[in-house]
C-alpha cells in the first residue's frame, strides 16, 4: 500500500467555486459533497449547500481536498503554503500562469540562484503557491 500527502484547504463559503478554479488550473476529476448530501449534518438553511468535502484527484501523486468551515466554527483559516515541483517545465509555467490570475505574484517565476526557476505567488483564495522547476528550464 503507498502513502499520499493531500493538502487540505479551508474557506469560508467559497469552496465550489475555489475548488472549480483549481480543476480550471490542474485539470483532474472533482468531487464535491455538500452538507445537504449529508442530511445538513445539523446546518443553518444558509450554509446547508455548502462544501463539506471535496477531492481533486489530477494524477496518482497530486490531489487536492478542500470544505467550506462553518461559522459556528470561529478563527482564522490557515491554508499554508503549498509547494509545486519538478521538471515538467510546460505544466508547472502553465500552473504557476493560472494561479498568478486575479492574485499576487509575490516572486515572478524566474532563474533562482540555485539553478532552477522558481517562483512564488498568493491565488485569488488567499492560498500560497511556490513553483520550482528544476534543471535548465529556459526562458
């Protein structure tokens, strides 16, 4: 049996839609429960329709989960960073492009010091991405 990290992202009432952009960016098949296909799970009317859990599945190694936080459940929601890498230079440019749409590229995707182009932005959901590309990825 193998062992995957899947990183989890919180939001408050804008899971579907951040969850469909992601889909927009990695490709993959989405899956998204809502509470109400749960019974409500005890739920205000308003919040009933919201995520309860959702899992992008892009290939074996990459997949990403995330859920809507209720409001009864308080405090800040700490989604991290999220590192992307490899040497698959179109697909992490393309990622990294896609991301940057409506955020802030807070290091453009660029030669680093070490060799490798790298890169480090905040998507439109407030979640951080760094991109690294290693090798000789030109241009």
């Amino acid at each position: 049996m193998s062992t995957q990290l899947n990183p989890y992202l919180a939001f408050r009432g804008q899971a579907r839609e951040a969850m469909t952009f992601y889909q927009s960016v990695f490709g993959g098949q989405l899956e998204i429960m809502t509470f109400a296909d749960q019974g409500g799970m005890g739920m205000p009317d308003d919040e009933v329709d919201q995520v309860m859990h959702s899992a992008l599945s892009v290939s074996d190694t990459v997949q990403l989960m995330g859920s809507d936080v209720p409001s009864h459940m308080e405090g800040d929601l700490h989604n991290g960073r999220h590192a992307l890498s490899g040497d698959d230079v179109d697909t992490l440019r393309g990622w990294f492009d896609a991301l940057a749409t409506g955020g802030t590229v807070n290091v453009p995707l660029e030669k680093a010091p070490w060799g490798d182009w790298f890169g480090d932005l905040e998507d439109r959901y407030g979640v951080g991405w760094m991109v690294n590309i290693s090798g000789a990825a030109e241009g």
